[in-house]
C-alpha cells in the first residue's frame, strides 16, 4: 500500500509546467494506491487557476484522491469575494465539501486506510497560518471514530502543526497545540500536511529525553511551484509513504533539474505497532 503525498502545486505565475510534466511521470511509474493533495492548488484562486488544477488532478488518473484547500485557495485581495463567497471557485471545481473522508482498500489486501481531509484554510482570520473549527474537530472525531477495526487512520490538512527540527522559524497552524492533543484520542496513526514550502518528516512532539515521539507527521514541500523554502529554495519536493506491516516508511523525493526527474532525497521509518 503506498500514499503519494503532495502539495503547494500553485497553478498561476509560480507553477512549473516541466515539474508538473515530471511528477506526472512519477504516479504512472510508481502507480500510488492513493494521492493526497494537501493545500494550495492555486496562487490566486482564480477561474483560470482552478481549471488548470483540475485538470491536473483528472491526470493523475482514477485512483482515489484526497484534496483540501489551502490559505492561497481562497482569494486575498479580492476581499468582497474573500468576505461572501471564499470557496466558490473551489466548490465549483475541486470538491462541493470542504471537510471530507476516504476510505482505501488497497489492492494488494494489505491494510485499509481511512483519510480525513479537515480544511485549514480561514479567510476572515488567520489568513496566512490557518486554523480548525471546533465543528471541525467534531467532525475529525466522528469520522475517525467510525473507522473500520484496524484501518489506519491518516489526517489531512494544509497548515502545519509542528515546527521543523532544524529550527525553522515557519509558525504552527493557529491553535496547533490543541489539534496535536486530540490525535491521541482519535488513534490517529499519521499526519499529513504542507504549506512551509519544504519537506519534513517528523513527530507530533519532541523532548529532551526522547528524541521524537507522539505520532508521525510528515510536511510535504511545494510540488510544482517556484516557492520553495529554506533548505529546499528553488526546489521541488514529493513523499511517498508506505503502509508496512509493522508501520510506515516515508521517503522524500527531491526534483532533479539534470535528470528531469524526482529522485529520493531521505527516508525515514515509523514505528507504529499497537496504536
């Protein structure tokens, strides 16, 4: 079973056709059980930006997909829209839901998968860092509550909420801290995000005395944009997760100028026997 993780693909001015070209590329040869989209599809949440993502995501074939939206998929200077109607052009073409769930069963029998996409995105406030509702969390724990006996339980939103390792100043999601304690509770087994531009694969906490812990979460970098940041500034990133008998192994893909191609760049192992 293997998820292919993506995000940040910015339709509009950043986006990178010949990236776009090679991450296409990259789902027919790997051939995922299933995608995750996890955030801005757009730069500017126009018309003609969304067209073009949804044609993207009809190209990355029928298989089941997981998309949400992100702080530049709601317009932010066209402020009457932003005001009255920030998700119109992403109803009308990526999804009439912004909250959504998926069940996989993978073809190969192995475990099943049940993704709950929440939508982070906040036009009235918190514009740039996101936030969840309460309703929205409501909603994480019904669904994850409903999930078949053993499935893996994954979440999906755009907005970060743990900080890189290495010190990276981006901020968490507003109210990350309150998100981070419900999983837990809702057995959740993985998180999966986006929105710093750059690629992390980590915990849902850390210490001094232990070197990670919690649950995975992992960021993914910004797929087909011209935005990347910090260490991965002017590149384009991807992961691929996959679901192991005994727990997850992520592995970071980095986009390859002289090969035209995502080759790996890092990998990393999560242990997750007897969530």
């Amino acid at each position: 079973m293997t998820i292919l993780h993506v995000s940040d693909i910015h339709f509009g001015k950043p986006h990178l056709p010949v990236v776009r070209n090679a991450l296409l590329r990259f789902v027919d040869e790997r051939d995922p059980d299933a995608v995750v989209v996890s955030g801005d599809l757009t730069q500017r949440a126009k018309v003609g930006e969304y067209r073009a993502a949804r044609a993207f995501l009809d190209d990355l074939g029928p298989r089941p997909l997981v998309a949400t939206a992100g702080n530049h998929d709601v317009p932010l200077y066209r402020v009457w829209e932003r005001l009255f109607a920030p998700y119109r052009n992403y109803r009308a073409n990526i999804a009439p839901e912004l909250n959504t769930v998926l069940d996989v069963k993978p073809r190969d029998g192995a475990r099943h998968v049940r993704l709950v996409a929440l939508n982070s995105s906040a036009p009235l406030s918190a514009i740039v860092n996101g936030r969840l509702r309460r309703k929205q969390l409501d909603f994480a724990a019904n669904a994850f509550s409903a999930a078949p006996e053993g499935a893996l339980r994954v979440l999906v939103v755009h907005h970060n909420l743990v900080k890189p390792a290495d010190g990276d100043s981006a901020a968490p999601m507003r109210g990350a801290h309150r998100v981070l304690n419900k999983l837990g509770k809702w057995r959740v087994d993985l998180v999966l995000s986006g929105h710093i531009h750059r690629t992390h694969l980590g915990w849902s906490r850390t210490g001094p005395e232990t070197a990670s812990g919690g649950v995975p979460v992992v960021l993914a970098g910004t797929a087909t944009s011209s935005r990347g940041r910090g260490s991965e500034e002017g590149r384009n990133s991807l992961n691929l997760i996959r679901v192991l008998a005994s727990g997850l192994e992520a592995t970071a893909y980095l986009y390859s100028n002289e090969a035209g191609e995502f080759q790996p760049a890092g990998r990393r192992r999560y242990s997750i026997a007897g969530r």
